[in-house]
C-alpha cells in the first residue's frame, strides 16, 4: 500500500536525530510494548509480514506519534484481525485504568488464519531457477498494490542492474494476507543516484532487496 | 482501530493492552520481563563490536566474515530473531557503507541489539536513501568527495552490518580492547571508529 510507512526519499522531515547511546527503551512501557508486538504474531496466529502490514495501516497521525505507539497500535490491528481484541475494548480498558467507571464491551470470537508455514524463518528454496543474473539491467514495476509490499515508492519505474542473488525467501506480498509463502528469488539490485533523483543527485549508489516479481527484464 | 477515533496516550493504551491479553491468559509478566532483559542486557551493538574486534585481529576470521556473515557471527555464539541472513559490508579509505530500513525498522538485533531513535525516524529513513553525504555531514561525519558511498536499504530479510575500518594507532590492543571501540553507529555506518 502506498502508505505514511513508505518515506523513503520524502522530504520535510528535518534534521536527523542526535546519535546518542540511549538505551532501547526511554521508559518502562516502551519495553512492554516492544514484548507485546515482539509477541503479536503469535498470539493473534500470523505472521511477521502481518505485523509489518498492520504497523503499514496505522493511521498517519499515530504512525508519526513515535515509533512505540506505532508498534504497539500494529499489534493490536493485528489482534483485531485476529479476533483476539477489539478497540472499543482496549479503550474501555484504557477508561477504567483512568478511573473512569465505563462498561466494558465482550471480548470477540477469535479466528486466527490459518496459512501453511514451510518451517522456521523465512529463507526458503525456490523450485524455478532465478530469472535474472549478476550484471542483468533490470526494471523496477511500477506497482501499486493494495497490500503489503516491499517495494518502495522511490524505485519504482527505475532501472538498476543486479548486484547480488540473495537467499530464497516467503514473498512477504502474499504471506502478509494470509495467501501463502510462494517463495521467491529475491536480489540485490543496485541503483544510480541519479536514476532515482535526477542529474543533480549527489554521486551515490543505492543498494535495495527486491524480490523477483517486483521485476522486469531490461534488454 | 479508526482514524477518526480520539488519540490515547501511547502508555496508558500498553497498560490497557497488556492488561487485556494477561486477563485472556496470552502474556505474562515472566515473558514480557524476559523479552525486556534480553534485549537491554544481552542482546547489543556490545555483541557486533566483537564480531569487528575478531575480524581485525584474526584475517582468516575476516575472509569469512565478508564471504558468509551469518555462519561468521555464529561462530561467535551471535543468531537469532531478524539475523537469519547477515550480510557484513565493508568499509575502506574509499568505499564507505551505511545501512537504513526505509520502510520500517529491519536491523540486525544478534549483532547490534534494537535499532536507536534516529534510525527509526523518518528523518533519517527518507533522507539517507537520497542524500546520504548530507546525511552524513549531519551527524559529524565528513567524508571526502573522492570516497564512494553505497546506501543499503534493508528491504527483504537479508540484515546488513557495516565493518568499520580500524583505526590508526591500535596495533597494540588487546581484541578485549579493540571491542570497547567500536559503536552502533560505526556498525551501521553512520560513523568512524575513533582512535582512542
């Protein structure tokens, strides 16, 4: 989905934040957080591109409220999905821990998907052999799926040359919606800056995994 | 969840949460504390800065490194969640790598633990991919124009990890030492390692 998640070369954003050596979580409930969503995809029976998809759908004003909100409100998309939670639950529950005496609503019925998984992980062997080579021009689709995907806006419709072949792997763009993990090659495809931003980009190359159906032959 | 609905605050919204999925039987206080611990004691850039140690003290180490990373690392003891493949670049006076998440937060947690703020803002993820130098500048790091940089966006599975150059004046530290060098921010190279 052409979503708020997808920033790769927007502009407006400002100065990048000072490096510092902070540790993971500022405060106590950024680390339950993290434990909840590190632990999302089992509870609600999915899967980690079910999580990237859900955090991908949190609206834009709480997707740029700080990186925890998003997660946790990922999580609980997910949970949603699932039947596991409601929202009018959670914030019946949000009510009460503010010592507001509300009704809190039933819990839903839960209905988990139910996706074969090929084994642990997600590095996988594809049975064809892979399309393209070390060397091959390639063309980045110009897509727009509704769903989840992991081909950002900024390569679209450009072209880049194969630089590596990665490992095997479950095509995040079907696992996420439950659809399979229809494995796929995927590959290192290196970019020019000045494809992507034009004659006067800095010098630079980019380098970005892109599965193969993302792909198009260059001749 | 609906757009329309009114913003909760993001701490009360995990307390509500977590107290939801506790009274359902679906988390507890022992795994959530677990998770917590491991990631703020043992899982850590603390890790990556001995991967880095290992491969400038040890050259066999360091062909294996850059050949296969994620065996590498193993050797080490380092594998886990979100380091199935780990793939090391590595920097040199002329080639310079830094390694971002544009559409989320993918980072190599065996070696370098939970990624930092900045690499997490969208500052960071929408500029790097397109001004890398400038990016660059803005954290105190001024490269000079004839070094080539090489942007990795982390888009599949593959995790990427940046092996800094050693720095000048070293030659005699212990590896022990060698590691207390090196940083995050070295290993995902937005960064020198600095000579003590």
């Amino acid at each position: 989905m052409d979503g708020i998640h997808d920033v790769g070369g927007m502009q407006g954003f400002g100065h990048v934040q000072e490096l510092t050596s902070a540790p993971p979580f500022g405060e106590p409930w950024e680390g339950k957080a993290f434990a909840i969503g590190a632990l999302a995809a089992r509870i609600a029976g999915t899967n980690l591109h079910a999580f990237r998809h859900a955090i991908e759908r949190v609206p834009p004003r709480e997707y740029l409220r700080g990186y925890w909100n998003r997660w946790t409100i990922g999580a609980q998309i997910m949970m949603e999905d699932s039947g596991i939670v409601t929202d009018q639950e959670v914030r019946a529950r949000a009510a009460r821990l503010s010592g507001r005496d509300v009704a809190e609503p039933p819990p839903p019925a839960p209905h988990k998907p139910q996706m074969p998984s090929g084994g642990p992980g997600n590095l996988r062997s594809v049975e064809s052999p892979p399309a393209f080579a070390v060397g091959d021009r390639v063309l980045a689709g110009d897509l727009h799926p509704a769903g989840h995907t992991r081909l950002p806006r900024y390569v679209r419709g450009r072209i880049g040359i194969v630089a590596a072949l990665q490992p095997g792997a479950v095509f995040p763009d079907t696992a996420a919606h439950f659809l399979g993990e229809n494995p796929q090659h995927c590959y290192a495809v290196e970019f020019d800056s000045r494809e992507l931003w034009g004659p006067d980009a800095e010098p630079f190359r980019l380098f970005i995994d892109l599965f193969e159906p993302y792909l198009e032959p260059v001749t | 969840m609906t757009s329309a609905a009114e913003l909760l605050d993001p701490a009360l919204r995990v307390e509500a949460l977590a107290s939801l999925l506790t009274e359902r039987g679906l988390i507890d206080e022992t795994t959530i504390d677990t998770f917590i611990k491991t990631y703020e004691q043992s899982v850590g850039p603390m890790n990556g800065a001995k991967v880095v140690a290992r491969a400038w003290t040890d050259a066999e180490y360091r062909i294996r490194l850059l050949a296969e990373g994620t065996p590498a690392i193993a050797e080490l003891g380092f594998k886990g969640p979100q380091g199935e493949h780990i793939v090391v670049l590595e920097n040199t006076p002329t080639v310079h790598n830094v390694v971002v998440c544009t559409l989320c937060s993918c980072y190599p947690w065996p070696v370098l633990g939970l990624p930092p703020s900045w690499y997490k803002d969208p500052a960071y993820r929408s500029r790097v991919v397109r001004e890398p130098r400038q990016v660059l500048r803005e954290f105190g790091l001024d490269l000079d124009d004839h070094v080539e940089i090489r942007v990795h966006d982390s888009s599949s599975e593959v995790r990427y990890m940046v092996l800094p150059e050693r720095p000048a004046g070293t030659e005699n530290l212990s590896e022990e030492d060698l590691a207390a060098l090196v940083t995050r921010d070295a290993m995902v190279g937005v960064a020198k390692v600095a000579a003590p």
